[in-house]
C-alpha cells in the first residue's frame, strides 16, 4: 500500500493490540501440553446438547447456548474465517475446551498467527481494525484508500441471539 514498508515485530505488535501474551501459543492444534488433557469426543459432550447426533457433521444448532455464544464470539470476532460460521472446526472444539477448562491462551500469539496465515494469496484480510492501527502507527495516507461502513448485519444484534434459542 502506497509503497511503505511496514515490519511489525513482535513487540510492536504487543504493544499496538494490547493482548495479554500469557499462556499457550496456540496455532490451530493442540501443544504438547494438553495433548494427554483433551479428548474429541469429551469436548463434543461437554458442548452440545444432551440429544445431539455427535455422528455426524458439529453443527452449532447442537450446542449448548452458551457454547453457542462462545462458538459465535469465536469465529466473527476472536479469530474470523470466511467459512461457514455454524459447522464448527475441530480447531473450534480445542479453543472452546480451552474456555471451559480455564486453559490459558496467549491471545496475541494466536491473532499474529491468524494474520500470518492471511497473507497468502486472495485471503481476506481479518481484523479491519487492528490493521488500521498498524496503518495508522506508520503514518500511512488512507485518504484516497475505499471507506467500508460497518453495516447493522456486521453487529451482534437480538436477531442473532434470538437464532440461538434464547
């Protein structure tokens, strides 16, 4: 963009986002450390709904509600994907046993990662705001740059929790 190098190191990146970096760097699987802890098949107990099928496909319509919420925060706001938001990853399922068993994740690690992973080719580019930030931090022009408003569908409004059975 306008041609200005920007390198954001890691300390940088700490004290621009301001994520706590304790805990466990987390890059879509389990660390050695929990691997003896977590079982897929006691996760998918633990969130879902007593009558769930565990068969097949891990819809969100399976989910507890407050795994639900969790699940939701997870993939539009914590780490946005592109994918179906309602069939949840096996990678939802490690972070959502994290939440429930008080497992300490390094938040900042895990959002450097997923920004990582966004600069191959066609990907989109997630957290708008953070990258303005970064924009921001290096001085660079945004003037002539396209403005996206955010729309009432990009907010979590009574709709939506109203669609998780509450």
């Amino acid at each position: 963009m306008h041609k200005i190098l920007i390198i954001v190191d890691q300390s940088l990146f700490y004290s621009l986002t301001k994520l706590p970096s304790q805990g466990v760097p987390f890059e879509g699987t389990l660390v050695d450390d929990c691997k003896f802890d977590y079982s897929s098949h006691d996760t998918r107990k633990m969130v879902c709904n007593d009558h769930a099928d565990m068969t097949y496909r891990s819809l969100t319509g399976s989910f507890t509600f407050d795994c639900r919420i969790m699940h939701f925060i997870i993939v539009c706001i914590l780490l946005p994907r592109s994918t179906n938001p309602a069939q949840a990853s096996e990678e939802d399922f490690i972070l959502l046993w994290a939440l429930q068993t008080g497992r300490q994740i390094d938040w900042a690690h895990l959002v450097w990662y997923r920004m990582h992973k966004a600069l191959r080719a066609n990907a989109p580019l997630p957290y708008p705001h953070l990258i303005t930030l970064f924009l921001h931090h290096f001085n660079v022009p945004l003037d002539d740059e396209p403005f996206v408003k955010v729309k009432r569908s990009f907010s979590i409004g009574v709709d939506v929790v109203t669609s998780f059975g509450y």
